[in-house]
C-alpha cells in the first residue's frame, strides 16, 4: 500500500516536475525514468514518524542514460529548482529527500552498479549469484511513474522475473547450510559449552537466515535486515513460522526451548522444500543432543547433487559490496562536520 508521501511525491511529480522538465528539457523528458525507488524505507511503503530523521520528504527519482546525466544532470537542476514552489501539499520542500528541492538526478547505469554491480541485467549464472539479493530489491521496489524510453522497465521486469532455476536452488541450499550449520548447530554448542555470546550470536543469524529460506521458497527477493521480518510478515509461509519467532524471541524463552523452536521452523522449511519438488521424499529425521537438529543440511546436500557444475562451485554474494563501495567513496569524498550531521552527531556541552 503506497505511502503518503510516496502518493504526494507522485503528485508533485505529475503536477510541477513534469510539466517543468518537458517545457525547459523536451529532450530529457523523453529518456528518463522517474519515480520512486532504491533506497529509503519509503521505497518499500514502510515509513513512519522514526523515518522522518534524515533524508526524508518530497522524492523524484530520476535516472538518465550516463552520457545525458554527465552533460546535463547540473544545467536541469539549475534551471529547474528556482521554479519550483517552496512546498507542496503542505511538505516543504526545504525538507525534501533531497535538501532544498526533493529532485534526484542519477545516471541510470551507475545507479545500477551501485546495487546490483552491473549495467544490464545479469546474463549469467555467475553474474546472477554475485547480485547481493538485498540490492535487486532497490531496483525493483518503489514506483516507476514516467518511462518513454522502456529501459530501466524493461530492466526491472527481468530482474522480477526472478532467479534462473539453478541460480535459485543454489542460493536456497547455501541458505540451508548457513541457518543450520552455523545456526542451530552452533547455538547447540554454545549453550552447552555456556557461551552466552556466541549463543545469541548464533541464534540471531539462524533467524535471519531461516525468515530469508522463506523469502527464497516463496520465489520473493528479500529486503535488507531492517526491513526483513515486516516484510516476512506478508508470505504465506509466515502463518506456521511467525508464531514460533515470536515465541523464540521472547525474553523468558529458555536457550532449550529456542533450540527446539528453531528445529521446528526447520521442519517448515523443509516440507515446503519438498512439496516444492526442491529436495525428493525422505525419511523423519532426529537430531542429537550435541549436533541439534541439522536437518536443513540434509537439504544442503541434496540441492548440490543436481546442480550444474558452475553453479555448485559457485558461492552466492550477500553482503552489498556495490552500495559499500559507493558508500566508501561518498562518506571518504565529504568534510567529517557534514558527515557528523548526517549521523545526527553533536560535541556535548
């Protein structure tokens, strides 16, 4: 359900931005693509009073081919800015996403390389498990409102088309060995070994990694970690596993009835894997008392024994190395006072 601000950025859009950039930019106007997307709880339609602390307001989006952006993105933002109103539908736009006027020019291709770390969408297998899954999420999220050309559409309907089939059972059986070898297992050894520390180390990943197997069995590319449960709240298979979450997360739940919780979104997992044709029919399992309940490394390894050579060597990317390497050269690029105030950062008295 879109936003408010999202509604009254589209309208902003619609009614100011547009008609400007088509009087003063006929030619810009008929290759961009405007909207709302990328990053920002408002590209996923979750923000609320918390979100209102930084970068948050009027928004337009507005990629360019690179060679437009790199000759014009300065001249449009010149000549368009003094007309703009000072706010819009009572948002002023002093308050904007972007400081002053809300307007976000980009190049449509290092947009891209910022999340996804390619120019197009991946050809390859390889190319396909380098993708942090967290990033294709701000391509495809958000509102695209203006499109002439059809690039980026086309782009973001090949990426929601979601995974090549080999792709995406890789990713579920290293999601598999994760959740249950360095989560289930390793909260087990912890808690018998009385490591607290890495006990609740452990258990948060097998969390994490286990609401991400949803995602991955529901064939729904998931956010990044802030946005992850709410977001898991709306799959089908959040009616079994979010009460065991909830049970699991709670204060007074004992580190025994945690690793018994775990075990049993395990057993969610592992039946839709086999209903899903993802793993064949086998036999219950019972753990042990020092390994756990290792029961999604079973799937581990029934997932690699029908993959293709290329993709079974081929370790999928989590981590969003493209937006870290932007984000590296931004922060190293801007004086330390303008990033203490991004950061909300003041000397005390």
């Amino acid at each position: 359900m879109p936003s408010g601000i999202v509604d009254t950025s589209h309208r902003f859009f619609a009614d100011i931005v547009r008609p400007l950039l088509e009087r003063h930019f006929p030619d810009v106007a008929a290759q961009m693509a405007c909207g709302i997307f990328g990053y920002g709880s408002e590209a996923l339609y979750l923000d609320d009073d918390l979100s209102r602390d930084h970068h948050w307001g009027l928004r337009v989006d507005i990629l360019l081919p690179d060679a437009m952006h790199r000759q014009k993105s300065s001249e449009i933002l010149a000549r368009i800015v003094p007309e703009l109103p000072v706010a819009f539908d009572g948002i002023a736009l002093r308050d904007a996403h972007v400081s002053g006027h809300g307007l976000a020019p980009e190049s449509l291709q290092a947009f891209l390389q910022r999340t996804i770390g390619l120019h197009d969408v991946p050809q390859t297998h390889a190319e396909w498990l380098d993708v942090p899954e967290v990033d294709i999420v701000h391509v495809t999220n958000g509102e695209l409102w203006h499109d002439p050309s059809g690039e980026f559409s086309r782009i973001r309907a090949a990426l929601l088309e979601y995974y090549p089939e080999p792709v995406w059972l890789r990713r579920i059986s290293h999601w598999c060995r994760y959740a249950s070898g360095m989560g289930i297992y390793a909260l087990n050894r912890a808690v018998l070994r009385d490591n607290l520390v890495y006990a609740y180390t452990a258990f948060s990943r097998c969390i994490k990694w286990s609401l991400e197997l949803a995602f991955l069995l529901e064939r729904t590319y998931f956010p990044y970690d802030k946005w992850l449960y709410p977001t898991f709240q709306q799959l089908p298979l959040a009616q079994r596993m979010d009460p065991l979450v909830i049970e699991a997360v709670r204060g007074d739940t004992s580190w025994q009835r945690r690793v018994e919780l775990l075990g049993g979104l395990a057993d969610i997992l592992d039946e839709k894997m086999v209903a899903l044709g993802v793993i064949p029919p086998h036999p219950k399992f019972s753990g042990s008392g020092t390994s756990s309940y290792r029961l999604l490394e079973h799937a581990y390894g029934a997932i690699l024994k029908r993959l293709p050579e290329d993709v079974r060597s081929h370790v999928p990317c989590w981590d969003q190395v493209p937006l870290e390497e932007f984000h590296t050269g931004y922060v190293a690029s801007i004086p330390i006072e303008d990033w203490d105030k991004i950061l909300h950062l003041s000397p005390r008295p």
